[in-house]
C-alpha cells in the first residue's frame, strides 16, 4: 500500500520559520530523559510575571544561563533564583538536535547558550508575547515539543495580527529566524489528554543565544 504520510514532513509557517515535522524522534527518549535530569537539579516552577500573575507554564532551564522572570522583570541569569546554583549545563543532545536543526534551516553557527524547558500540564497556556530579552535578534530560537499536542499561535509583528494556528505535536522542531524572530506568538490552553511517554504533559525546550 502506498503510503502517503512522511515522517519528516517540513512545513514553512512564515519567512524563515521552518516546522521540522518529527525531526527529534529518533532522539525522543535521550531528550525526555535529560529533562527529568534537569529537573532534578533545578525542579519545574510556576514563575511571577512583573505583573504579579503565576504563569500557568512550569519552566527550568538548562545552559550558560537561563531565562527568569520575577516582579522586578524578565532576564536571563546564570543562577537558579529558587537554589543559588547555576543551571544544569546544556546536554549534548539537546546542542546537537539544536544546531543541526538550526544549520537544516540555514542558520549556520547556532551555538545555544540557553534552553528554557516549559512543562505544560492540562489547561497551561502561554499568551501571545516577543521574545525580547535576547541581546542579538540575527541568531534564530530553535523549539521542540515533546509528549500532548498543542495549538500554537504564529502572529505577526503587531500583537493586534490575527494568528495563524499550527499543531504542534510530539517531535516537531521548529526554527525561527530573520522575519519571524520577533513575531508574536503563544500557546493554547493545554487539552487534556494521556501521552505513551509523558502521560498528561507537554514539554517545550525553547533553545536560544541569549548572550
Ligand atoms: C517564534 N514557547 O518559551 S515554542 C517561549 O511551546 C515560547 O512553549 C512556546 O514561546 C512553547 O518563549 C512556543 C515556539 C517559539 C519559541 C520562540 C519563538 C516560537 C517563536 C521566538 C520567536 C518567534
Ligand atoms: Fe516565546
């Protein structure tokens, strides 16, 4: 039988953002198992925006430094605030997956010196926001999803532009650079649901060059 569905399907969303469909597969259970790693050394919490609000997203981070955000602001540190200890390095999993995704994309020399890792339980969210907090917009920010699907919202450069909805399931890298790298975008509330290898969650690793 002729079989029409490609593994490997790469969809362009936007200029110069490139959906890799099931590019992490083949390393599935090396990024999960890193991410129970990192969690263990710098556990998942629901951090406070400088509006006072708890996001509903759960985040750690891996790398040089990691992006934090409390009621003085967002940034990027090389410490955990929650233990005082820097964040757990970068596993050579997540930098080869990151760079090579990155180099596919035709971002050459992408070297992520952090990766925030969000962990979406049934109902988180992410509103639509830039990221901003980067020192240099030419290098892309790579992501991967991990375990339930999500919609994901790929706006424009004006919070006001209508979204395009993507699904983004277990295994998706996306690349975004150049046009799109200050687009807003978000995440819907989460549906509940039961994942063969995260059960009721969603994880995101969001790689980017912070510095
Ligand atoms: C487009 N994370 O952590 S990944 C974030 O699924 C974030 O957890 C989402 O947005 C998540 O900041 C979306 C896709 C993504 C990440 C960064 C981008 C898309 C982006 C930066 C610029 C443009
Ligand atoms: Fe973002």
């Amino acid at each position: 039988m002729l079989d029409l569905f490609d593994p490997q399907e790469r969809v362009v969303i936007g200029e110069q953002a490139v959906l890799m469909r099931g590019r992490a597969l083949a390393v599935d259970t090396a990024l999960l198992a890193a991410i129970d790693a990192i969690a263990g050394r710098a556990s998942f919490r629901r951090m406070v925006t400088p509006g006072g609000y708890e996001m509903s997203v759960a985040m750690t981070n891996c790398g040089r430094v990691g992006w934090v955000t409390d009621r003085t602001g967002y940034r990027y540190a090389p410490h955990d605030p929650a233990t005082g200890r820097p964040w757990p390095p970068l596993p050579d999993v997540f930098a080869t997956l990151a760079h090579d995704a990155a180099t596919e994309a035709g971002f050459a020399d992408f070297f992520p010196d952090a990766c925030l890792v969000n962990c979406y339980e049934p109902g988180a969210r992410l509103s639509l926001h830039q990221d901003k907090d980067e020192q240099d917009y030419r290098h892309p920010v790579v992501s991967v999803s991990l375990g339930l699907p999500a919609t994901f919202q790929f706006g424009g450069l004006k919070r006001g532009d209508r979204p395009l909805k993507v699904p983004l399931t277990h295994g998706d890298v996306v690349v975004w650079g150049g046009a799109s790298r200050l687009v807003f975008h978000g995440v819907l509330a989460l549906k509940d649901g039961d994942h063969p290898l995260t059960a009721r969650r969603r994880f995101n690793l969001t790689f980017r060059k912070a510095l």
